[in-house]
C-alpha cells in the first residue's frame, strides 16, 4: 500500500504513537490483516523502518505538548477518514487522553476517557479501588518526602522496599547499582535515609511497600482488550524471564503460558473500573502462599504486546474490528505457549553486562540462560521479512 492510499483510505487508519519495540509489534499486528499503519514519534526508532508502516515527525509530547496536539491536528486534517489511535507508553497517552474531545474531529479513540486513565496510571488511585473491589495489592505507603516514614513506622511490616517516585538522577546522586531499595528490618531502613539525606534527596516522594516474595518470573503480566462496558473480549497471559535493571526494570525475555486465576482478577478490576481498550496489567505471585497481589495497570499495550499475537490473539485487529462494528461474544484466548526474546540483549545481559552493572547475583551460565528459553520463541524486531527494523536497533546496540 502507498503512503497517499494510507491518508486517503476509506477506513479507520492505524495511527501510532511512538516508535519503539511496542510500537513495532501493533505495527506487524495490523500487517497480518494487509493493514499499514501511520506511526508518529518526535524521534525515529524501530517502526519508523517498518515497510508495514508511514512514519512522520511530530512535537515531543512531554516537553511541547501543545505544539505536539497541533501536530496531531494537522495530521488528522490529512486523513480522509478518522485516525485509530493507539498510544504505546504515558508519555503519549496522558496528553491525547487530556485532550481527547479536541482530537476526536479527527480520531476514534479506542480507549477509555481520562478519569478512568488517571485511575490506572496513579498507584495510589488505584491501591484505592483495589480496596475497594477487595483485590489483592502489597501494603504500600505513599509519602510525600523521605520524613514521612516517621509518621508511618510502626505500620512496616519486613522485609520491605522502598523507592523514588521521582527517578532522574537518583542513582547518580546516591551512587547506588539501582533505585529500589530490599530492606530486612529497622536498622537498613535508617541506614538508607541517612544515605538518602546526606545525598539530598530527602525532598522528593518515595514509595514504601510491603516486599512480595518471588524472583522476577513471579511477574506475572495479563493483557487484555476490553470494550466499552469493560466486559473482558480477548486475553493472554504470561511472566518475565529477565528484565533490564533486574530489580526493576523493562522486560527482555518472557513466557507467555496460560494462567486461569489472574483472568478472574483482571475481569473484577477491569469492570469494576469501567476500562475500555487494551491494558497490560501486572501481578506478583507470591513465593510463600501463591497469592497474586497486583502491582500496576498499564492502560496501553506493553512493550511485550506481539506475544499474544503470535500465540494466536490479535487484540489491535479485534480492537479495530469491534470499532467497526463487529460483535464478539466468546472470549478470545490461547492455550499456545511461547517465548518472547529480545535475543542479543538477553544474551548479552544474561551472561556478562549484569556483573557489569553491579548486580552478580543475574549473571548465569550459557547452558542455564539456553534452559530459561526453551520453547517455541517469538522475536519482537528480527523478521526476515521486515528486516530494516533490525538493521536499525544493531546500529544503535553499537552505538
């Protein structure tokens, strides 16, 4: 398909924000379908090169937001037919939720309104509708500066973790390998905000939260589309092997494997709260008694958005589909299991780049890294045929 047919096409056109390895896997999605999609990014990263996709520059929607809205304006004024906007992190989604009514002359949005975003993307919000809707989520203090523990320390239960909300800088100015903090008792607790005070960091919020036992493939992660009455229509299911930092960080390998129990909590929270659209919502299973405690809901596709269509759900295509008009009444899912691997990253971190970022305890053997992704695996930018978008992330992997 030309670019022109794309501007001038007689139905919902595709449009992405943002270019990385997210924006890449709805890409591909909507291909399967002969579908190409507008990809719109302030910079030009993986699915700029896609041949499934037209790229175009627009304003960095943080730092120009409303240069960035009149982008998006100008561009929906191109289009023959409305825009299928999808964004692929916050940074896209908090401004064009703000500014939906605005847009919409120019885009259908496959999303819920901004209320039920602002729910979803602030944890304390949504720690409090967990209480609410009685789900599972670990006891979590949110304090404004790092003299708030005072107020709150004999309600800490051990081990715990502590953390910024505010991440810029803070492991530069603490020295610290990361920014998420396991502390065993009292004494490491005072021990860190002596540390977090001499570094000058005692003003900012921090998080306090109950520690749920597990390693990092107890990060169990549900994806779902739902519609507009937050009736759950299709789901996948699946847990990290590895993530960049390995305490807290984004996912490199996971497995996508069927999980029946986090369908019931993620169909409780989902309606309960009215969310149209896909979410990626996270759990911790924990290691001691199996609960499921949630962690966060993305309201957006996550960065590990393809697995599920490889494993057979298409959720952009069903999304777009019943913004169309079709009607689903089963629930669309899979029992397919498969692995999802940023291949040179995982590797390289696996086996050296851990112990160089201060964290030994990751580093594993070849044969050890080799038995983790056992199975049938999926790559998230390799494809012999769209092999431009893997030109693209090995320059900028040497780089």
């Amino acid at each position: 398909m030309k670019n022109k047919n794309i501007l001038n096409s007689d139905s919902y056109v595709p449009v992405i924000l943002g270019s990385g390895i997210n924006s890449l896997g709805i890409v591909r999605s909507f291909a399967e379908q002969k579908i190409k999609s507008v990809v719109l990014d302030h910079v030009k990263s993986h699915a700029f090169y896609s041949k499934y996709s037209y790229g175009e520059l627009v304003a960095n929607p943080i730092t120009e937001t409303d240069n960035f809205i009149k982008d998006l304006i100008l561009f929906g004024k191109k289009l023959k037919n409305k825009g299928f906007i999808i964004a692929t992190n916050d940074e896209w989604l908090l401004p064009i939720s703000r500014n939906q009514k605005q847009l919409e002359a120019y885009y259908y949005f496959p999303m819920s309104e901004n209320k039920v975003i602002e729910i979803c993307s602030d944890k304390e919000k949504l720690y409090s509708f967990a209480e609410e809707n009685k789900i599972p989520y670990p006891k979590t203090f949110f304090l404004k500066n790092i003299h708030g523990i005072e107020k709150i320390e004999a309600e800490i239960i051990y081990p715990c973790i502590l953390k910024p909300t505010i991440t810029v800088g803070f492991t530069e100015k603490l020295k610290t390998r990361g920014r998420v903090f396991r502390l065993e008792n009292k004494k490491e607790l005072i021990k860190i905000i002596d540390k977090i005070k001499k570094a000058d960091l005692s003003n900012i919020p921090y998080v306090l939260q109950e520690y749920i036992y597990g390693g990092i493939e107890s990060l169990y992660t549900i994806t779902t589309y739902s519609n507009k009455y937050g009736n759950i229509i299709a789901y996948s299911t699946g847990h990290k092997i590895r993530q960049n930092p390995p305490d807290a960080g984004t996912i490199v390998s996971g497995k996508v494997t069927p999980q029946p129990e986090l369908y019931e909590y993620a169909k409780k929270l989902i309606k309960n709260v009215g969310f149209y659209g896909i979410a990626n919502t996270e759990f911790k299973k924990d290691s001691k008694n199996g609960e499921f405690k949630l962690i966060e809901i993305n309201p957006r596709p996550g960065k590990w958005n393809y697995s599920v269509t490889a494993s057979g759900i298409n959720m952009p295509i069903i999304a777009l589909k019943e913004a169309e008009g079709e009607k689903y009444n089963k629930i669309q899912t899979s029992d397919n299991e498969l692995i999802w691997l940023v291949f040179i990253e995982d590797f390289l971190l696996s086996l050296f780049l851990f112990k160089k970022k201060g964290y030994p305890e990751f580093n594993i053997s070849f044969s050890q890294w080799r038995k983790s992704i056992k199975g049938k695996k999926v790559f998230p930018i390799f494809s012999i045929k769209d092999i431009l978008p893997y030109f693209h992330y090995l320059i900028t992997l040497i780089r």
